[in-house]
C-alpha cells in the first residue's frame, strides 16, 4: 500500500479473493491467501485517512503469484520508501508479476517497472500518466490490463474486476 492508498480500491481488490476463497460464509482462506506487505510495521494512512497496518515483512518475493501495489493521491511525494522499491525490483527479477491498481502503475511507472508493457490508467489520470512518462504505451479505455509480467487497473471498483479475473484463471 502506498501512503494515501485509495481504500475502496485496496478493499474490493481483497475482499474479492476472500469471496472466492471462502467456503460456507466463514471468511477462510482455502483457495486465495494475501498479506499486506511493508517495509515497517507502522500504520499506513489511505486517503481518507483510515489506516492499514502491515501484515507481514518483506519476505521471499518468489512466495506470491503476484504482488500488487495500491496507490492513491498522486499529489503525495514520495508514495513508497527506497525499501519498497527495491523490494519490487527484486521481485520483478524473481519474475513475481506485478500489478499496479489505481495510482500504483504511476508507483511501478516510476520505478522502471513498466517499461516495455502496455498501461492501463483511469481516465482522470491519463495525461498526467502520458506527461510523466511519455515512453510508455498507456490507455484509458479499459478498466485492467494484464500484459505478460505486468497489470494495471483504473481503480476504484474496477479493482474488483480485475480480481476477479485473477480469481478465474486461477481458482474457477
């Protein structure tokens, strides 16, 4: 989660792998299981200032199928800590794929993490996407896009698409 993470994005993106993993109404996780990674245990703040604390370390990146970055205001400087770049690097050599939702694509956008991948961004924010990073090939006029290695998403409750898509490829 980046600092001032947009929580409605952050939680349909989750609660759709707890719905699909759960089996008789008992919110488990049998088929999906998440953490919300941080560089510290501190308290991290989304925009509208409900705060998430981190559930794990950063371990083994090589132990996800995906690891995906919620991001949120982009007036914010400095959304994600050194740590956490260099945490999604070392995934993106393990070939963990990464997935940006809402703002996160502009956090993996900044870190040389798209290059080469086709970007999906909200509509709002497509041309301050296309104006920092003019090299790559971004679009609005989808809500997710998965490209090879690399996902992004519009955010909002399209984080709930995009989710589910990964639930049927993966769960049925």
């Amino acid at each position: 989660l980046s600092r001032s993470f947009t929580l409605s994005a952050f939680a349909m993106f989750i609660d759709t792998l707890r719905l699909a993993s759960d089996e008789a109404d008992r919110s488990g996780r049998r088929f999906a299981d998440w953490q919300v990674l941080g560089s510290t245990r501190h308290l991290i703040t989304s925009s509208c200032g409900v705060q998430v604390a981190p559930t794990s370390d950063f371990v083994d990146p090589a132990e996800f199928d995906y690891i995906v970055v919620v991001g949120g205001l982009l007036n914010r400087e400095a959304p994600i800590d050194s740590d956490t770049v260099a945490y999604l690097k070392k995934a993106s050599a393990k070939k963990v794929p990464l997935i940006g939702v809402c703002t996160g694509t502009f956090i993996l956008a900044e870190a040389g993490l798209m290059d080469n991948h086709q970007v999906c961004v909200s509509w709002l924010h497509h041309d301050a996407f296309r104006e920092r990073f003019p090299d790559l090939d971004v679009r609005a006029d989808r809500i997710f896009n998965l490209d090879r290695s690399r996902g992004s998403c519009a955010g909002g409750s399209s984080a709930a698409d995009l989710a589910a898509f990964i639930v049927r490829r993966h769960i049925s």
